[in-house]
C-alpha cells in the first residue's frame, strides 16, 4: 500500500517532500496537487538564524532591514540573522533535486476530496496510506480566528531609481490607519523595481476595502516613495486568517501541516520558516520513531502573545506601530526577531515589553485567560 500521502504540492508539502527524502525515508510517498495554485504565481520571504535544507531556492539575501516607526527611518542590522526571498519555481526546482532521484517519490495530478480513515478520497477515490501529511483540508476543530492579516501587492516598475536593491523595508507605518493596523511592506528587485504591499490586521470578517488599500498604495508610491511614473506589473492579494490557538494537528493517521496546522504566526503573517523547521522535525520523528508526532512544542506563552497582541491592535489599530517601535528599538533586528521566533527567555521578553502600554496589554492579557 501507499505508505505516505501528502496532501497538497505547496511550500509546505514540498517542503516536507525534500525533507522526508534526505531523512532517507525509503517507503513510497506520493505527493497530489491538483494545481489551482501554481506555483510560478508564489514568493516568500523570511528570516533565519542557521542554514537550511532549502537555502538553494533562495533568490535573494539580505543582512539589513529599513523600518520606519513612530515618525522615524531606520536601518537595522539582522546581526545572526538573514532575510531571504524565495520564489515558487525555485523552490519546486531545489525540491526536485532531493526527490526526483527516488524512485520511491512520485507525484500525481488530482483534487483532495476528503480524509478517511485508513487513507483519503482522491477525485473520488480511495487512496490508502499508512500516514497523510495534510495541508488542504485541515482540522475539523480549527480554532475561530482571532483576525485576520489583509495585504494587497503591487509588482511596479519606476521611471526613477527610489527602491534600494540591498534593503527591503519590513514596515513603513506612513499610511492611514483609518481602516485598521496598516503598514507597507517593500520588497525590492533593482533600482527601478519592487513588490509594494499594504497590509492591514483587522477583526475576523471585515470585508476588504480595496479601494482604501488602491489608495494607500498610490499615495506611498507617490508621496513617500517618490516613484514619480509608475506602472503595475502585477497584483497580488489575500486575507489571511490569524489564530493565535493552536488546532489539533494530530488524528489517527494524519498531521496537518503548513498554515492548516497552525503554522502561521499570528503577530506577523510569516510561515516560511515555521515551515522548514516543522518538516525537518516530522522527518526526523519518522526516521527515529516511524511516525510522525514527536514534535516540539513551543512554551505556550508564545501564542497567548500573539492572541493580546492581535486583541489589542484590532481594536485600537495605532498601537500597532507603537509595538513594532518598541520591539524594534535596539541597535539591531536580532532581540524581535529572536522573539518572533519564540527562541526568547522571560527577561529578555520583559525587557522587549517595556516599551509598550503595560495596562492595555496586560487587561488584554488578563480577558483572555479568563474566557
């Protein structure tokens, strides 16, 4: 029988593909897509303090960040940190590399119906396997969000070289913050072009307002930016839900994975490397122990902070920007990103936390403990 489904041919089904094959996992594994989201379409970028199975399909690397916060432009340094951009065919490529020599790994066109026991339900049929690694589905008892993440992207080309090609800006706060917590996010390609993102945290159901977010984009480019003439290349956008929660992975014979796993990290968005480290870990549990669930588990004070962060900048978007200026206050980006990678002691927290309302967040704190 097929001893390996997994559930999806995205960031995180690939990404678990290349891991199980170095792990030298030699049971058949199947991987099914039914390609509604190509993958040419797809970028990620994130941080990383240590080299990656992966790191090949990175297209770019960067060592600084721009933020502007609280009136205020500033380059920090990732000190043992790298951000990375990774794209989808590149990602497909390097993931191939692991897998195609296999004759064990195989991948097959189809649509996931369902999950059932002993196996799953693929275009209508039964497809037994021992383990499914699901990122389609996901759990039946999946946690109500707590907000939700809105961006809308525009790939542009500039008649006037205002991007730098050496650092992105991980959040610019000059916007309105009329229709929720917003910043933009600049990622750039050359002198001349750049993925600019406006991206808001709003209440769970909050209808998008494109027009604002058109808006907010034209005016940064405009008047922040100096963009002068500009044309879109491309446009990109989505919502997001955020859960600070995290939803039952496990059940009989399948884990979720990627975001349906609760993956995604409810104060930032980012999954990328959340992925990686989640299927170097499922690899090794199945190397070690045949299956898959001997994973790590983050303290759980990680996702409570996550939950009185989002509580708080839903209801009162401005302190958004006053808990970013504060995590990001330091000479470099090394103590918020070690904090946003849930690799922080309680001092060390304590002592991020100290630039922020200590009343807001801790009734925040206090209301959702005792829900």
């Amino acid at each position: 029988m097929t001893r390996i489904v997994i559930a999806g041919g995205g960031m995180s089904g690939l990404s678990l593909a290349a891991h199980l094959a170095v792990a030298d996992h030699r049971h058949p594994v199947v991987v099914i897509d039914d390609g509604s989201r190509p993958l040419d379409a797809m970028t990620w970028a994130s941080w990383s303090s240590r080299p990656g199975l992966l790191d090949a399909a990175a297209s770019r690397w960067f060592d600084k960040i721009r933020v502007h916060v609280n009136g205020r432009t500033t380059v920090l340094r990732l000190g043992r940190y790298r951000y990375r951009v990774v794209r989808g065919a590149d990602l497909a490529a390097v993931v191939r590399r692991y897998t195609d020599p296999l004759r064990h790994f195989t991948y097959e066109r189809g649509h996931v119906d369902g999950l059932t026991d002993g196996g799953l339900i693929v275009d209508g049929r039964f497809l037994r396997a021992r383990w499914v690694f699901d990122s389609v589905i996901g759990p039946e008892d999946e946690p109500p969000p707590d907000g939700e993440l809105v961006f809308r992207g525009w790939r542009v080309a500039s008649e006037r070289a205002v991007f730098d090609p050496e650092i992105p800006t991980l959040f610019d706060f000059r916007t309105s913050q009329a229709h929720g917590a917003s910043f933009v996010y600049v990622l750039p390609e050359d002198a001349h072009h750049a993925l600019v993102e406006h991206t808001s945290f709003v209440p769970p159901g909050t209808p998008p307002d494109e027009t604002a977010q058109k808006e907010a984009l034209a005016e940064y480019l405009g008047e922040v930016a100096g963009a002068g003439h500009y044309e879109i290349d491309r446009e990109e956008h989505a919502v997001l839900p955020l859960r600070a929660a995290q939803p039952t992975r496990q059940h009989d014979h399948v884990l979720t994975i990627g975001a349906r796993g609760g993956l995604l990290k409810a104060s930032t968005g980012f999954a990328y490397e959340r992925v990686q480290r989640d299927s170097a870990a499922i690899a090794e549990s199945m190397q070690r122990h045949g299956h898959p669930f001997d994973l790590p588990r983050a303290p759980a004070r990680f996702r409570l902070f996550d939950g009185v962060l989002l509580d708080v900048v839903t209801r009162e978007p401005t302190q958004l920007e006053r808990a970013f200026g504060a995590l990001f206050r330091y000479r470099t980006a090394e103590p918020a990103l070690r904090f946003l990678d849930e690799e922080t002691v309680v001092p060390q927290e304590l002592q991020l936390f100290a630039g922020m309302p200590a009343a807001t967040y801790l009734a925040a704190a206090r209301q959702r403990l005792t829900r």
